[in-house]
C-alpha cells in the first residue's frame, strides 16, 4: 500500500541525510520514513515484510558505538530520543 502522503525533497535536502558508516553510504530508516510519509516503526514494518525483496546487504542495525557516535553528531534535542539502534540502508 502506498502512501498518498509523499513528499517532495531537493537534492541538498537528501544528500545531507547520507551518512557513511561502515565504509557505505546510507540512509537511517527515520530519514526514509519522512520521505516516503511514513512513522519511522510503521517503515522498518513495512521492511520485515517484504523482506524478501531485498538483497541481504540492505539494512543492518547500528552497533552501540555507531549509534552514539552518530547521536553525538547532533548537537540539538530533534534527534527524537529513539529507544532502538535505528536501522541503516544502503
């Protein structure tokens, strides 16, 4: 199902939310759930199942030292005090 709801974004806007973490560029799953209109919980639902579309490399999880390290890149509160390791996309 798709969202009616989808944003239109410029270049900048999405190059600024490309991070390099393990040596890939990727994208954090809250970042595509506000592109693509969604929650960031009702996005990575819509990942699990349909998983199976997806190469292995996809999506992994942020080990805790990636998780502070990027949390500490955010100097303001709008990083949303997240409980899990966000998901990162290739």
């Amino acid at each position: 199902m798709k969202n009616s709801n989808l944003s239109i974004y410029d270049d900048d806007y999405l190059k600024s939310k490309i991070y390099i973490i393990r040596g890939v560029q990727v994208m954090l799953d809250a970042d595509l759930a506000e592109v693509y209109g969604y929650t960031t919980k009702r996005f990575n639902e819509q990942v699990k199942n349909n998983i199976e579309r997806f190469d292995d490399d996809f999506r992994f999880q942020l080990d805790v030292t990636e998780y502070k390290n990027l949390k500490s890149k955010f100097s303001t509160s709008s990083w949303g005090g997240a409980r899990k390791r966000p998901y990162a996309f290739t």
